[in-house]
C-alpha cells in the first residue's frame, strides 16, 4: 500500500506539463480531415 | 475525474464530430431514403436471360421522361453496349451480372456501382447535358477485364 500512494504523488507531478503541442496537432489532423471530407462532398455534388 | 483542458476540448470536439457523421447518416437514410446501389434486390444469376427486365435488356420508357436502363454484365461485356439518351431523362439504371462480380463505372459522373452475381444494382441519374460517357469495369474480372467498357451517348430529343 505505501508504494501506491508514492505512484499518486509522481501522477501529480507531471499534471504541470504542457499539452499545446498535442492540441495543435490534434486539430491540425482534425482539420485535414474535415478538409478532405468537405472536398469529397463538393466533387460528388459537381457530378450530380 | 480529473482530464487536462485541452484534453477536454479535443474530446468534445472527436465525440461532437461522431454524433454529426452519424446524424447525417441518419437523416439521409431514414429521412431522405438513401440507400445503397445494391439494396437486397436478389435474382438468380443462372437465370438472367430469363428474368424480366433483363431478357430484353436497354433502355425503356417509363414515364414523362423517365426511362429505365437495364444492362446485363458478363465476362467480358456489357449488354447493351451502345446507349443513346435523350438530354433530360431521368434515368434508373439496373445492373445484374451472369457470372462474376463487375464494376460499374459511368466515367466523369457520379455513376459507380460494384455488380455482384445474384444482386441487382440501381442507381438513378438526371442527364442534363449531351455529351459521350465510357462506362467501364472497374472489378478485375477476369483476362478481358481491361476491354470491357460500353459507350453512352446523351442526345437532343427530336
């Protein structure tokens, strides 16, 4: 049981670490996403 | 719980996304009765030179404008392979192959359905423009695969 609370308190060390860098790749990804998806749907409705 | 700020963002944000793909798909399959070109349409694919609307196969008049296209796919062609249209019609075209699964591609259009034996494939299209379109096979079926292809030409009514 002690080891679990010394797990506890090295979890909250790293809360402090910064995650800009996977928030802006997320949404780059997001966005190429919606990207091509949105491109998709205007070839499709320019062949209609 | 506890989850990082952003951490909430970019999962609001995948979720939200889920819910909207689903809610289209919905919407345009319950609602507008979108469906798939092969939709649970069978014949026996033994039986196809026998089976109206595929024994006398090309293209029917059904209504004000409206016309019916039917095409038998087999090994390695498409019967009728030579279509003309007349600019305007809305046509539905039912495609049912005789031996093994073909492709379906009407060039440059929103046309494009893999034909597998035993289903019939429907697809409807307004032709609005004249003009020459090359459907092809687009399913490796076989060593003739690559010659398989019919031509439709859209014309202006007499």
């Amino acid at each position: 049981m002690p080891q679990l609370t010394d797990k506890k308190t090295k979890v909250k060390t790293e809360e402090h670490s910064s995650l800009k860098g996977t928030l802006a790749s997320v949404f780059l990804l997001g966005f190429f996403l919606i990207f091509t998806w949105v491109g998709v749907y205007f070839l499709f409705l320019d062949r209609l | 719980m506890h989850m990082h700020k952003y951490e909430k963002i970019w999962l609001f944000f995948g979720i939200g996304s889920l819910f909207l793909f689903l809610t289209i798909v919905g919407v345009s399959a319950f609602a507008q009765g979108n469906q798939p070109p092969s939709c649970l349409t069978t014949i026996d694919p033994e039986k196809v030179d026998q089976t109206p609307p595929f024994n006398k196969p090309g293209l029917v008049k059904t209504g004000d404008n409206e016309y019916q296209l039917n095409i038998v796919a087999s090994a390695f062609a498409y019967t009728p392979n030579q279509i003309e249209i007349p600019k305007g019609a809305k046509v539905t075209i039912n495609v049912t192959t005789k031996d093994v699964i073909h492709g379906f591609e009407m060039v440059g259009t929103n046309v494009n359905m893999m034909v597998e034996p035993g289903y019939v494939n429907s697809f409807t299209k307004t032709f609005n423009e004249t003009g020459e379109f090359t459907i092809l096979c687009n399913e490796y079926c076989g060593t003739g695969h690559h010659l398989m292809t019919a031509k439709v030409k859209v014309v202006d009514k007499q």
